[in-house]
C-alpha cells in the first residue's frame, strides 16, 4: 500500500538515527536495523528503503520522531504499529557504554514517547457504524442459507486426525460451531468440542480450558490446533501464550484479540447487564493476557462489515512475524459460523500451517468467489514502484 510505504520511509530513517545516537555508525545502525525485519513480510521492500538512506540524521531526530507519530496518526490505529514499538526498543537496547549513560535516558525517552503516542492512537478505533449494527440481522440469512450452500463448498485438505478444539462466541455453546466441526471432520481432522456450556467469557473457564487442552494433547502425543470464533478466539490467543508448547496453532474468527480494555462496542451494553459489573472492572487481569502475541501461527479472519466487534480489535500484527494472518471475508458477525468463506479458510491455513507451508492458491470457480486472496493481494499493492524507488536514490 502507498500509505505504508509512506510509514515505513519515514520510520527507517528514525530507527536508523536512533542507532546513530546510540552511537552505532551510519552503516553499522542500517544493519541493526536490517536484522531486525527478517521475519517481516514485506522484508525485501522494506531493506530498499534502508538501503536508500545515505545521510545521518540523529540530530534531527525530534522532527523524525514528530514526522513518524504524525503519519501514524493520518493512517488511524492498527495493531501493526506493535511491530514499529519492538523495533526501536530492540535498537535502544543495543546501549552497552558506560559514557554514553545520558544519550541512553534520552533514547528511551524517545522510545516511550514513541509507545506512547501509538497507545493514543489506538485507543481510537470507533464502535462498528449504525449500518453494521442494522445489517447483523443478515445473519439469519447466513445460517439459513448454509444448508444449500454446504454440500458445494470444495472438500480437498487432508485433515489427517490432527485434533482441533473449536470454541464457540460470547452466549454461543456447541451448537454454535457445528457447521465449522462437521466441515473440518468431513476433511478428517478430528475435533473436539468446549462443553462448558454456554460461553460467558469468564475467566474461570481457563482451568477447565487448560485440563481439556492438556488431555487432547496427550491422547494425540501432538501438539493441538484451537478455534476460536468471537469470544472464543479471546480463550484461544490465551490458550496459546500460556501453553505454546501444546499448541500448534491458533486460528481466530471475527474476535477481539488486542485493545480489548479500551473497545467500543454495543456488546458492552449485553455483557454488564449479564454481569452486574463492567467487563473491564471484573476482567482486568484477565484481558491483560490479550495483548502479548503467541508464539506460534496466527490466522486472524475478520469482517469490515462486523456490526458488534470493530473490525481492527480482530486482526494481529502481521507484521510481526511472517506465520501471522489476517483474512477478510464478507458477512456479518453473528453469521461467521455458518459462512462458506469462513469454512473454507479454516481448513486452508489449518492444513497450511501444521504442514509449514504458505496457503495454496485455490482453483475451482467457487473457491475463487468465496476465498480471495487478500493477503496476496496486500503484498502486491505495496511493492514499490519503480518511480519511488528512483526518487528515493
């Protein structure tokens, strides 16, 4: 995309005058910070930008600092920005000189300035549109239609017994997730329901969580794969942090995995009147968990479309790392249980990951109209230019 290149020009120039107040030469802090986008998916445009820098600019580092916050604040929040945070931390952590004591407060000053400006800014993504919230009630459509539409939906991956655990949505039980389970049996996965009843995103199903995944994970001697739709894709990301050496992936579906203390949404409304309390009063600790990213693969479906959670609370930084996703499909919230693009999509980066592999390109006529490409799509629109290239040299 234009606009991220227009991030990413101005941000290597910071970082890199931050590894020259570290004391780094202009050289020196190009390759630190060269190293530090290896598992970027973008790495290769990204190295032309660096390479393109050919002055120091560590003096001008405030109007740097300025210029970066300000093209952050124009784009508006993005969990990607993570990916931005870690990397200047990582630079101004490379201070090891005892004389340069002073330079090393002023470098985390403007790391923490920096982490500060984009916790503002991501505390700004509004409550899903009027519209949305209206067009939820296409959802009774989606489940109704799901039973045409099914018996077409392509059934080429090879499950191969790899267990799967699907938890359902916030008020949902295992009903919620049937077609999402019959789908993945029908491939030869094998999947286990949550049986907790109806979920009420309540920390106290994180034991019996726990206990269930620890069983699958010794009934199989293999590591386990999670599905999370909406609320349930919160117990999946932290399913993930606390045990990634029973986990071999998770997958999440329309769910707010970052930024969840500060969300708008009319689901607020539903989930104190249930309560008694607001959810970040009661939830605090256990939200806290949400933030840190799994140290294992990611795919994040969403839709721009969702009428109950912002869109943006359901994407992970895919920036991050290269084995994290995000997948745009077309419905409403309530209906992504029961939508083809979903089941489709599912399957695919299940069967992608656990064999190591990136997704494949899908063939037949339908899978074209339910299953686009969009991350393929994403790295072609941000290739640069041959024109930009050249201004910048």
């Amino acid at each position: 995309m234009e606009e991220t290149q227009i991030l990413y020009r101005i941000f290597t120039r910071l970082a890199v005058a931050l590894g020259v107040l570290n004391g780094l030469s202009l050289k020196e802090a190009k390759k630190l910070l060269l190293q530090q986008i290896k598992e970027h998916p973008f790495e290769n445009e990204i190295k032309v930008l660096i390479n393109a820098i050919k002055e120091d600019e560590h003096e001008s580092i405030e109007q740097l600092l300025d210029k970066t916050i300000l093209v952050c604040e124009e784009l508006g929040s993005n969990r990607n920005y993570i990916t931005l945070e870690i990397i200047l931390e990582h630079i101004a952590s490379t201070i090891s000189n005892d004389e340069n004591q002073e330079e090393y407060k002023y470098t985390n000053s403007i790391v923490e300035r920096f982490k500060k400006e984009i916790t503002l800014i991501n505390k700004k993504i509004p409550l899903p549109p009027l519209f949305n919230m209206v067009m939820e009630t296409r959802s009774l459509l989606e489940w109704s239609s799901i039973y045409c539409i099914y018996p077409f939906i392509p059934k080429r991956i090879k499950g191969e017994g790899k267990p799967v655990l699907l938890i359902p949505p916030y008020l949902g039980d295992d009903f919620s997730t049937s077609f999402v389970r019959k789908y993945l049996q029908s491939l030869g996965f094998t999947t286990y329901k949550w049986e907790l009843g109806f979920n009420m995103v309540k920390a106290h199903y994180i034991p019996r969580l726990e206990e269930k995944l620890h069983d699958i994970y010794q009934k199989h001697n293999e590591k386990v794969s999670i599905v999370g739709w909406s609320g349930g894709g919160i117990f999946a990301k932290i399913m993930a942090n606390r045990h990634p050496n029973q986990v071999e992936q998770i997958l999440t579906i329309g769910s707010p995995i970052w930024g969840v203390m500060d969300m708008k949404t009319p689901v607020y409304g539903l989930l104190e009147f249930f309560r008694g309390k607001s959810l970040k009063e009661r939830n605090e600790r256990f939200l806290a968990e949400l933030e840190p990213i799994p140290k294992v693969p990611v795919t994040c479906i969403y839709t721009k479309t969702d009428g109950l959670v912002p869109w943006k609370h359901c994407m992970e930084a895919e920036t991050f790392r290269k084995d994290i996703k995000n997948i745009e499909v077309f419905g409403s919230h309530s209906g992504m249980g029961a939508n083809a693009s979903v089941l489709l999509v599912t399957a695919n980066m299940l069967s992608a990951n656990i064999q190591g592999k990136k997704i494949r390109d899908v063939g037949s006529n339908i899978e074209r109209y339910l299953y686009p490409n969009f991350w393929n799509k994403a790295r072609k629109a941000f290739k640069i230019k041959k024109p930009i290239v050249q201004v910048i040299k």
